[in-house]
C-alpha cells in the first residue's frame, strides 16, 4: 500500500514536507494503526502517539485522508490511495504527527470538568435515578482526542476564545447532571459570543466524532437551557 | 495595561436569539413578497403604490428591513471578531457599521412613508 505522511523535525526540518511510504501489507483485518507500525519498523524516525490500540485513550487521533480520525480503528482497507497522513489541523505540530494539545486540554479545563458539589458527601455514593443516569449517556463516552474540535473552523479561528465542540459536550455533560449544583454558574460562564456562541451548527464535530458523540445536539441543549432559564 | 484574553460579555444569547427571530421575520417577509408576485405577476408602478398604500403592508415592509438590519449587525460583527483582532480597529469598524445601519433604517423610513 502507498502512503504520504506529513513529517517534520523542528530541530532538523526547515518546513514540513510529505514523504512517501510504501509497505507490502494485506489490508484485510488491519487497521491503520498497524500500518503505521510496520511504517516505523522500517523508518524509526516517524513519530506518533498510540496506546490503547483499540480507540479508548484516545492517543492516535489524526488527519486521515483530510479527515480526522482515530488511525487504530480505521480499517485499511477503507483508505483511498495513496493514504494521506497529516496532524490533527489548527494545533502546534511538535513533530510529524504529534501535536501540541496543550490549547485543547485548557479549553477543556475551563469548564470546570468535575462535579461540582457543596453538600456533605455520603455515606457511600451521591444516588441518580436510572432516568437522571439516562441523560449522560452520549455524553460521558468522550474519549478526549480532539479529532471534533480540530476539525471545527471557530476553533481554528479562536483557539483562545472557544471552547470547542469537546469542551462544549463535556459542558453539557456536568449541566445536565443531577448530582452537579453550579448549573447556573456553568450557563453564566458559556453566555458570551466566545465561549459557546462561536458555533456556527457547522457540525464537522458529529461528522468526524469517532466515538458517534454528538456535540451540536448538546450545544443545542445547553442554548435551550439558557433560554428556559431567562424567559 | 496587560494584554491577557478576556470573555465573558454577557450577550452571546441575546444576540444568537435576535439573529434566529429576525430570520423567522425576514423568511416570512420574503415568502408574503414571493407569494404576492406569484397571484400578482406583473404588478407595474399602480400595483406596487396600491400594495404599499396600506398601513399594515409598510409597517410590516419596515418590521422587515429592521430585522435584515439587525441580522446585518450580528453578521458583521461575528465577521469581524473572527478576521479583526486589533480591539481599537474593531471597534471602529464596528461603530461605522452600526451607523451605517442606522442611515439605513432612516432611509427606510422615508422611503416606505415618502412615497
């Protein structure tokens, strides 16, 4: 199989440039990841972040035929080729396929990721109703590899500003959980023209998600709550 | 002073719901005009001064245009928070859009009650 991938050292390269591959692989039953592997026993120069090698960490997310996704559980034999490998868009490249999430994560820490609880914990847990359990679910799943954000025009314009379609559904993950107190505060935080308003119901995020999560829905249900909430 | 990011102005809501009415506004507007020309194909100088002589028609036709005004707004400036990044640039930017929106919404006054 033929592959170009985006290499680049900063301490060696001048500009990234694409080199290409070719590895004599049955495609059947493998996924990219196991390509990019044996790409490596051949040219141990190539960088990339793996882990799990089975799409839980998160760790393989990149630019698969100009579209994100995790590179182990994208079968081989569904690329097009010659197999275009680029980083993720709109991060800092560290080196070929390895990123700079540092923005991403600071997005997502400004939502205050966690439960936000006042009263005296229990005795053994903080109970839910299988009904109030119901609303996480689509929500909790988020594995945190930025395949949606990355791929999100407002993000690449204000990496900054906006939260991001991952940062946005982890949002909605702690607003719309029962056992969470600070669902007022969480509204007022996201109420400006930055933080949530910046989405554009482009929906790249649904379209690339590789765990099917949708974050324009829950986008959608955090602005229905800010409008329940004033009217 | 300190160049740090700030967020926080409280009028992403206000203005996503102004931009989704005025849209609800202009969609009726348009389909009212669209739906008119179809019963009324070729309406000539008589048919349109007869259209707009009624009250109602002008007072919508304003509600209309200060809608396509005020998505105007909020489009123009989503533009320039996105290309503009110079605060004092933007902001004037953002002044003479808004005037100019104003002229408009006069214009439209005097056309819509001048004629």
């Amino acid at each position: 199989m033929k592959f170009r991938i985006y290499r680049y050292n900063p301490e060696t390269d001048a500009a990234p440039y694409m080199q290409s591959y070719e590895l004599p692989v049955e495609p059947a039953g493998k996924m990219l990841l196991d390509a990019l592997l044996l790409l490596k026993e051949q040219d141990d120069s190539l960088s990339l972040r793996k882990s799990c090698r089975e799409g839980v960490c998160g760790s393989d997310a990149m630019n698969i035929n100009g579209r994100n996704g995790l590179a182990c559980i994208t079968p081989l034999s569904s690329l097009k080729e010659p197999v275009e490998l680029r980083p993720l868009p709109g991060l800092p490249v560290i080196r070929d396929l390895i990123v700079d999430m540092t923005q991403f994560f600071k997005q997502y820490h400004s939502i205050k990721p966690y439960l936000v609880n006042n009263d005296p914990p229990p005795e053994t847990e903080r109970l839910q109703s299988p009904a109030q359990r119901e609303h996480l679910n689509g929500l909790y799943e988020c594995i945190l590899c930025g395949c949606c954000t990355t791929a999100c025009p407002s993000f690449w314009w204000n990496p900054d500003k906006f939260v991001g379609p991952a940062g946005l559904l982890q949002a909605y993950r702690f607003i719309a959980d029962t056992r969470d107190q600070a669902t007022s505060e969480r509204l007022d935080d996201l109420e400006d023209p930055y933080r949530l308003f910046r989405c554009h119901t482009i929906m790249n995020c649904v379209d690339v998600c590789p765990k099917e999560l949708n974050p324009t829905e829950a986008i959608g249900h955090i602005k229905d709550m800010m409008i329940r909430r004033m009217v | 002073m300190v160049n740090r990011v700030v967020v926080g102005a409280h009028y992403g809501l206000r203005d996503w719901l102004i931009q989704r009415v005025t849209a609800v506004v202009m969609a009726v507007g348009s389909l009212s005009l669209g739906g008119y020309l179809w019963l009324h194909p070729h309406p000539g100088y008589d048919g349109w001064t007869g259209l707009f002589a009624s009250a109602p028609v002008r007072a919508f036709a304003l509600l209309f245009l200060i809608s396509l005004y005020y998505h105007a707004w909020i489009g123009m400036r989503d533009i320039v928070m996105d290309y503009v990044k110079p605060a004092g640039v933007r902001l004037v930017i953002h002044v003479l859009v808004i005037l100019a929106l104003l002229l408009y919404t006069i214009w439209s006054v005097q056309i819509l009650w001048g004629m």
